[in-house]
C-alpha cells in the first residue's frame, strides 16, 4: 500500500490542506511550527488507527467544532476518519471499505516505521522510551501484545489505587495480581523473543551503516524466564511493601532493555555517532522485520531527524530504503536528496 494523497480538515494548526505524495520520498518542508509534523500524525492516524503525539482532543485546531482525515492510495482506496466530540459516542469514526467503525480493526491496520529525534536519544533516554520502542514494535507484528500492554496497563492503573487507599484486603489485591501475572508474563516473554530476533541481525546492520567490525547487542533487564504463577508469587511477596510504597514495584513496567558495544555497556564507551548508527541499525531492522513477518512493506516516516544525523547517516538512512515510501519532515530539503529519483517536495507555509 502505499499512499497518494493526504486531506486534512481542522488538524491541529491546519484548518484545510491537500498534499500529493510521491510513491518513492516526499519531504514536507517548512519552518517550525508550519505543521510538519502534524501531517505525519494525520499519516500515522490513517493508517495504523491512533496518534503519536497525544489524543484525538489534542489533534482538533483551537475553536474548530470537529476534526477530518481523507487519505487516498494509490490504488485509489479511501479511508476516512473523523471526529467529533459532541457525538453520543465521543469518539472517533473510520469509514474504510464503506464499513464505519470506532476502532480501525487489524485487518485495515498498515505497518509504519517512524522515527523521531527523540528516538536518537534512545540509549541515553529513560527505560520508559527503550519499553515504548520495543512494545511498539512488537505490536505491529502480534496485535495480541498491544492488547495485552492495554490490559495490564489498565490492572497496573487499578492496582495502584488500591494500594494507595488506607485499608485493603489480600483479596482485592489479588483479583489484579492474576491479571497482571497472566498480561505480564506474556509481555516479559514477547520482549525476550524479540530481543533475541533482533540480536541476530544487529551487529551486521550496525556494521553495514558504521562500516566496523564492532558488536552490538540488546538484552532484557530480566534475563530468565518467567511464567505466570511466578510473577504471581512476586507480586503477592511484595504486597506489603507496595502497600508501603504506595505503587507496584515489580513487573514489565519496571524492566528496561539495555545494549551492549563490544562487550561493555554501550552508555559506557560508544560515542554520538557510533549510538546513532545503533539506533539507525534498530530501525532497519524494524523496516526488514516486519516486512518479512507481515509480507508488506511499511511506510516510512521521518520526523525532522536529518537535521541530527551527518551526510553519511542520512545517505544510509535513504539509500537501503530505496524500495520503501518515504515521508521526511525538514526544514530545509536535504542535500542528499538533490539527486535522488521520485522525490517531491512539499513546502508549507506558517499560518
């Protein structure tokens, strides 16, 4: 699939804009604040069903009554998704295949790979960043995994009231104990798996960009196996304590993922470039790895990254994607990109 053209109606800056997408690179340009980005979160909105930057409220244009997305392939396929807070429902509504409905099913969901500045931070970033990276990936390959993430966070949520209040009962800890021992296990393992996929490729993608014979691997903060009744075990353990605290203390909410560079932690001894080139290496991976699972090529979309990464990055980044649709967001149109074949420019002007 990949995509035509783009209409937005009162979407974020943008009371009314049309844009043509080529089917190789499109870069949007514009200066900061022309509502670069909020076209690629129209993209991703289309596409996989949900934002990357906040909730539907948050996408509508100050004082605008409702919100629109028209996105057309090019095989002239229509989805439309609107919303509009004073409906009963308050939700939004995707019309795909003449068929309305609040939630984009799995079958009309389209992988997208995107990447954003903060993703060049990831190592240097919190554990929560390194979890959302690797859950987000993981959930376009398995949509069980991201109903999982959804239910156990929603038990954590519960838990962690009840762990606030003056007076509970084991009881009513227990009933979210078995929910966040059965999501929870299956989360722990889907992460180890993935982890483990990824290892097998990184270091020769890593070496690909970097042009090293370095090594890179990732590995899970829990480095065994856990099943549902042992984490149930934990979580019943660390009761008191959690009652103390005021939260729960353990579980794949508190894990992180951490990377290795040639033995010792990369935070450690890896440099700007060589971290960025670990963290481009992650990205094709994420591009070829779905590919090969889902059997599509995903849409690509880059947010403003050019900006942070040398000449020689951004020719890696472009050239092994050359099969792939691009969107880039910039402000400037990249240098690399002079020469380079079906690329259009998109140029914004600030309201």
């Amino acid at each position: 699939m990949r995509l035509r053209s783009l209409a937005v109606q009162n979407v974020r800056i943008h009371q009314a804009l049309s844009v043509d997408f080529s089917p190789g690179v499109t870069v949007i340009t514009g200066s900061n604040g022309s509502g670069k980005t909020s076209l690629l979160e129209a993209v991703h909105v289309a596409m996989r069903g949900s934002s990357f930057k906040g909730s539907d409220t948050d996408m509508l244009r100050q004082d605008a009554p409702w919100w629109r997305i028209d996105a057309k392939t090019i095989e002239d396929d229509i989805r439309t998704i609107t919303f509009d807070p004073t409906r009963p429902s308050g939700r939004k509504r995707f019309l795909v295949d003449a068929k309305k409905q609040y939630r984009l099913s799995e079958k009309y969901k389209y992988p997208v790979v995107l990447f954003e500045p903060d993703d060049l931070r990831l190592l240097h970033g919190s554990p929560t960043r390194r979890r959302q990276f690797i859950d987000r990936f993981i959930t376009q390959l398995d949509p069980l995994y991201g109903v999982s993430i959804r239910r156990y966070d929603r038990a954590l949520k519960q838990r962690n009231n009840l762990l606030k209040q003056a007076a509970i009962t084991s009881d009513e800890l227990f009933v979210w104990d078995v929910a966040l021992s059965e999501y929870g296990a299956y989360i722990i393992m889907k992460r180890q798996e993935f982890i483990d996929t990824l290892n097998q490729r990184l270091t020769a993608v890593y070496g690909s960009i970097a042009k090293t014979t370095d090594t890179v691997r990732m590995h899970y903060s829990l480095d065994t196996e856990i099943s549902k009744q042992r984490l149930l075990n934990e979580l019943h353990a660390r009761s008191e304590r959690d009652r103390l605290l005021g939260y729960t203390s353990i579980g794949p909410h508190r894990h992180d993922v951490l990377f290795d560079f040639n033995g010792t932690p990369a935070l450690s001894v890896a440099s700007r470039g060589e971290v960025r080139s670990v963290v481009l290496a992650l990205k094709f991976l994420e591009v070829d790895t779905i590919e090969q699972i889902t059997g599509k090529k995903p849409l690509i979309l880059l947010d403003d990254v050019f900006s942070e990464l040398d000449e020689h990055r951004q020719a890696a980044l472009l050239t092994s994607r050359s099969d792939t649709q691009v969107i880039v967001t910039s402000t400037n149109f990249p240098d690399t990109l002079q020469d380079a074949p079906d690329v259009r420019q998109v140029l914004l002007a600030k309201d």
